[in-house]
C-alpha cells in the first residue's frame, strides 16, 4: 500500500444535479470520464452541499465552517470596486493553508468567487482564477499573472489547460494539491458551447428530465428559461459533457505521468440545481422563499485513488461539505489538526474501504440565509425565519417532496422534534456576529460582509423580481 502523501485533484462543479451523471443512473447525458472515475472510485449517493448556492457552499468546503460561521451568506456580487475588494474569508482557516503547512504546493484553476479573485488567497501559490462567480464561456474574464484579461476561447477548455500545466510543473517534486474550478454547467447555456457538444444531444428527447407544471414559486429564471427550454436543455448538457472531456484530459494527464495512484481525484459540485425539477430551472435561489429540496442540496461526489480506495463502489452515508476538511486531512495523514468548533466529522474511513457505520440518527443541516434545513435518511423539515411556510417531507414514502407533512395536524410532534434538533445544532455552531437566521437573504446576492462585520451597512441586495414576487415580505428579525 502507498504510504506516501498524496497529490490531490480536486475537481469542482458549478451548478450540478446528482441527476446530471450517467453513473447516477442519468442513461441520457453523455458522461464518459466522470463514469470512469466512478467505476475507479467510490460514489456517494448521499453527498450534501452545506449551502444551495455557489459562494457559501463553496467557503464551506474549503473552511469546514457552516455559512454563520464564515458569514457568506449568498452568492457574492461584484458589481463595483468596493464588492471586488471584499476578501469574505479573511483571517480564516482553510485546509489548504494546512496543506502547505505540510507540504504541499497549492495551485487554483478556474473559479474562486470568495472575493477578491485578483488576490492569491488561502495558501494558493498558483492562481489563475475567474473574475466573477459566473457569465459567458467565451471572452470569460481571468486573472493571469494578477492582471485581468478577457479570454476568447472556451474557458472550460481554458481551465484545463492550466491546470495541465500546474501538474506538468510540479509532478514528482512534492506533494501537490490542485484546484480545477469549472463554470460549468452554470448558465448561460444557448449559444455558449461548441457545436461538437450541442449536436450530441440535437436528437434527445431528455426523458430524464421531469415534465412538471410551473412551480408556484418560481421566479425570473424558470420563466426566461421557457421561452426556449429545447435549446437550454441542449446547452445544459452540452455543458456537463464538455467539462467531463475536460476532466478526461485531466486523468490521462496524470496517468501518463506515472501518478495516477499517488495521486486523489475528488469530483463534486458546489451546489444542485434544477432544470424543470419541481417545476422550476435553478437551484435554492430558484424559487422565493428559497427552497431546500434534494435537486438543490444534493450534489455529486466521487473520490478515486487506485490501491487505496476501493473500486467500483457505491456509499449511501449521509454526508456534508462541512465534512469534507477534517475527511480530506485525515485522509492525507495529517491527524493533528482538530478545531472542535467545526461541526464536520471525518468520512476518509470509508474512503478507504474500512468500517464507517453511522449513528441511526445522522443528520445533515443546510442553510441559506433565514432558510435551514436538517435531514436524515426518513425525513426532511425546513424551517425559515422570521416567518414560514415551514416544510416537513417523508422521504422514504414522498422522495420526490410533494407532499410537505406539515399542512396536516398529526405530525406535530415529529415535527417539534425534528426542530428542536435543527435548532440545538445551530445553536452549537453559529456565531452570533454573523448569524444566517437574522440576515436578509432574499437570493439575489451579497454585497458586503454579514452581520456585525458590515459595521451597520447593507449586506445583501433584493432585486426588483424578488419585491415582485408575491411571497415578498420586508425581512424583519423577529
């Protein structure tokens, strides 16, 4: 068995359903690579983002830190100087930064939306990375060098080759740890991708997708979306497989450097996302109130390291992002850094095909802003704050979410128990500077730090459809 430490891959999405895999059972969208890396690996069906939306779930993976801890509470916006400059994860500890305490050369490829992405941050040594959180593949706006330029060609292919040559330039001196951070497949999606992707899916009749009624709480997307739902289906999908490419050169990269079994490969996304899901395109912002269902929480994950990891397997634990820090160090051997104030737990024994066996009472908690969810394998309860609707799924009778329990009187007792357990491990973890429950979140984006730390200024926006919506209400902290 390698003992060594090994490199590390880490290879994320943007905006991906753990529907959007043909190794998730998706036997429509073309995923040769991420099948492959699966069919190598270890897939979890069970893998949840710590937040519905890009930024918190992103800061999360990389801190361990729930949103009301790290106080990025929505996808961040950049719309002047002041919301560039913002570097939300100041002062915290991410595991990279423990990584190079240990070795490893740090390299970012692709997107960081954390704030600040002309910076270097977090230990990276090498930073080529995406001005903003999203926007065209083609003219996409990069850091190079510190210097911001415009790119003309495909960023996903762009992407990748930087991360090529990163690998390229450390293989073989010492450990290494790369981040390749793909906008795909966020939108847009028409007219973004190339024809040799879009025309393998000219002829689907995309029977994977549910054809469901508009959803009541739908807002701008959803409605933008089917003006031309064909060709945006087409671009979705035309997207995932053109990234799945893409993560393709990245593995044969790595095995024609003789590495690939020193070396972990880890796929996932930052958060789901719906295309016509539930009625509705987009994923916990999709709809207002924000919503918490499976196609937004959970995401795809798949770890691969041959003679170490088993091949082949499926593991249904229940998991969360916030979990994936102490996995990831754990996993490395590096044992010795412990923070009791993070509330994940270390996975990396299944991983490695030893004994994982989890409490019958599991939980994993979400948040997005005044929206927070706990769920086990049985049931699901959503509570929003200041004010409902508040929801309640069984999950083994109702997997798709119709029916929420509580507009029936008879699990009020479930439900109280299920709260209380939301409520005490919220309590336990938040820091009150900066808590989600009390921050108006409305899922058109942040413009400045959370809570305190704005010293009395306003940190989040409300777009114009959201005050149209008519479930809008003024955010008042009760």
């Amino acid at each position: 068995m390698n003992t060594k430490k090994p490199n590390i891959i880490f290879i994320l999405s943007d905006d991906q359903g753990m529907w959007s895999m043909g190794c998730a059972g998706n036997k429509e969208i073309i995923t040769p690579n991420l099948d492959r890396l699966a069919s190598e690996g270890m897939l979890f069906d069970n893998f949840f983002c710590a937040s519905p939306v890009c930024s918190p779930a992103r800061a999360s993976l990389l801190t361990g830190r729930i949103p009301s801890q790290h106080g990025v509470h929505d996808w961040l916006r950049n719309d002047n100087k002041k919301q560039e400059d913002i570097e939300y994860l100041s002062g915290m500890k991410a595991y990279t930064d423990v990584l190079a305490e240990n070795g490893y050369i740090c390299g970012l490829s692709g997107k960081w939306h954390l704030g600040n992405s002309a910076k270097p941050q977090k230990s990276f040594s090498h930073w080529f990375a995406h001005k903003s959180g999203g926007g065209p593949y083609y003219n996409a706006p990069l850091y190079k060098d510190g210097v911001l330029y415009n790119e003309p060609r495909y960023v996903t292919d762009v992407i990748t080759d930087d991360a090529l040559e990163f690998i390229d330039e450390n293989a073989g001196k010492q450990p290494f740890y790369l981040t390749a951070c793909y906008t795909a497949p966020h939108s847009p999606w028409v007219n973004n991708h190339p024809k040799e992707y879009t025309d393998l899916y000219k002829d689907c009749p995309f029977d994977s997708i549910p054809k469901e009624k508009e959803h009541p709480d739908s807002i701008y997307l959803t409605k933008e979306v089917a003006k031309d739902l064909r060709s945006n289906l087409i671009g979705y999908f035309a997207a995932v497989t053109a990234m799945d490419a893409n993560i393709g050169r990245i593995i044969d990269k790595v095995e024609s450097l003789g590495i690939r079994e020193d070396t972990l490969i880890v796929f996932t996304s930052d958060n789901g996302f719906s295309c016509g899901h539930h009625g509705f395109w987009g994923k916990g912002n999709g709809t207002f109130p924000i919503n918490m269902y499976d196609s937004s929480v959970k995401v795809p994950f798949i770890a691969s390291q041959p003679g170490i990891i088993p091949e082949n397997k499926v593991c249904d634990a229940l998991v969360s992002a916030y979990d994936f820090m102490p996995t990831l160090l754990n996993y490395v051997g590096i044992e010795d850094y412990e923070d009791e104030t993070l509330p994940g737990r270390s996975f990396a024994a299944a991983l490695k095909g030893l004994d994982f066996e989890q409490d019958d009472k599991i939980i994993v908690l979400d948040e997005y802003g005044p929206n927070r969810m706990i769920r086990n394998k049985e049931f699901k309860y959503i509570k929003r704050y200041p004010y409902g609707p508040d929801e309640m799924y069984d999950l083994i009778n109702d997997p798709d979410e119709k029916n929420n329990l509580l507009l029936k009187d008879s699990h009020d007792e479930l439900a109280a128990e299920l709260r209380y357990e939301l409520e005490a491990w919220f309590s336990k973890y938040v820091n009150p500077e900066i808590d989600g429950a009390k921050e108006a979140v409305y899922g058109s984006g942040q413009i400045n730090l959370a809570g305190l730390w704005s010293k009395g200024e306003v940190s989040h926006s409300c777009d114009d459809y959201i005050k149209e919506s008519p479930n809008y209400k003024p955010f008042k902290v009760k």
